[in-house]
C-alpha cells in the first residue's frame, strides 16, 4: 500500500533543513552518479568535532539513531533514507529533541560514495533492511555484493556492519555475502531478545512489530578483515 504524502511534506522538510544535508540524486543513473559525482562531506564542518562517524542505512522514522546518538554523546551519525515522507519523521523526531550529532541523507544508499569520504566509517547499522526475497531484486538488498563493496569502501580500518532482522533466509543470505566480500562475522545470535546483547538493545519501529508477535530477532556483527 502506497503511503499518504504527508501534509506540508515540503515546508517541513525546509524547517529540518539544518540537519539535512543531501536530498535526491544528481542524476537518473545512480550507478553513474555513485561514480561521478563528488559532494564529500567535511566531517569537522558539519558536526563541529572530530567524533568517530556511523551510519545507519534505512533509518525508517529515526527512532534508532535518535536514541542511539543520546546514548552515544562522542559519535556523529549520518542517517540515510529513501522515502522522504518517512524521512521526515525522523528528522523532526531529532530536532524536537535537539539532539546535536545527527545529521540526514535523504538519498538511495546507493550514491553513498558522492557523499562518504573513503575509509571515514567507525559502524554501518543495517536494520530490518527490506529481504526482497525473489531472486531478481538480490541486487536491490542491502547486503548484496554490490552495497557491501560500497560499505567496504567507505569503512575506516576494523570497521563494522551490525545488522538485524526478523528474515532467517535473509539472515543467512546476508551472512554467506559478509564472508564472500571480505568481512569476518565475530557475532552471531538468532535470538537477539533472549541474548547477552538484549539489555543494550535499541528496538526500532520493525522490530517492535515483530517481537510483539513473538517472533525471533536475527543479530550479526561484521567486521572488515
Ligand atoms: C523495513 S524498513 C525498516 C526501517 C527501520 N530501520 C526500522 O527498523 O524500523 C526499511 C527502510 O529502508 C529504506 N530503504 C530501502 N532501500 C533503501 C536504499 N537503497 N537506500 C536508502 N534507504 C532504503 C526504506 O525506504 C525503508 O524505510
């Protein structure tokens, strides 16, 4: 079902315009345009310090990053989403609070490199990404190939890809590409919320949907070797 565009979507985006910082894409061709088009963001400009950087992609309405930058004073947090509509959920969300170390790409994933400067990456979080799990959309997820190539590029030494989800096939699938593509999975539950790593646990929107029906929560720690 196709969400409503939210009321006043444009006069809302402008007054979150403070925390934005690309919207779009420069052109049609995401491929050309990842390879192309250079918008480097200074880090130390944007943030005001020189805190390690982390990512999440997906962000859906920000309830992660907004109370993972609370917990997480000395980090900075870029936060990129497709839809602007639900992007802007999570940018009001953050500027209600005033949380200073967030900022927003309203951006397909896929032109990350215009923006990311190589190897300026601390942690990629990827959470309850979409499975899309007939074989033609593989390229489309998350952690195919192709977005785990451009992760790669852009993570700092040692840097890591924490991921969640409810999908086992995805899961799975997700695991097989880490390994394939140069990461070393050094965590591993299939029972997040019955886990060591439950207490510290963020639960997004996703995710309250699925444990309140009782289903299991899929967590995978990968770092680049
Ligand atoms: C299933 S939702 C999960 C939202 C949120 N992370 C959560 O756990 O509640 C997946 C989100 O990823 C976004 N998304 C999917 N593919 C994307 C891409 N290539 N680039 C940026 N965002 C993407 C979608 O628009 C959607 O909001």
């Amino acid at each position: 079902m196709r969400m409503r565009k939210k009321r006043h979507l444009e006069e809302r985006m402008e007054r979150c315009g403070s925390i934005l910082i690309a919207r779009g894409s420069p052109e049609k061709n995401l491929k050309h345009a990842a390879e192309t088009f250079r918008a480097l963001i200074d880090y130390r400009e944007t943030f005001g310090n020189d805190f390690p950087v982390c990512l999440e992609v997906g962000c859906g309405n920000g309830k992660f990053v907004a109370e993972l930058a609370k917990r997480e004073r000395e980090k900075n947090f870029l936060a990129v989403e497709l839809c602007t509509n639900v992007i802007l959920t999570a940018m009001e969300r953050v500027r209600a609070e005033n949380i200073p170390n967030v900022r927003f790409l309203n951006i397909p994933a896929e032109i990350l490199p215009c923006y990311l400067p190589a190897r300026s990456v601390e942690t990629v979080y990827l959470n309850f990404s979409t499975p899309l799990p007939n074989r033609s959309e593989e390229r489309q997820r998350l952690t195919s190939p192709r977005f785990l190539e451009l992760y790669r590029d852009v993570l700092a030494d040692g840097g890591t890809i924490v991921q969640k989800t409810d999908s086992e096939p995805f899961f799975d699938y997700s695991l097989e590409k880490f390994a394939e593509c140069g990461f070393e999975v050094v965590e591993v539950t299939r029972d997040l919320h019955h886990s060591a790593w439950a207490k510290e646990n963020i639960v997004t929107e996703y995710e309250q949907n699925f444990v309140s029906r009782g289903l299991p929560i899929f967590r995978a720690v990968a770092r680049l070797k």
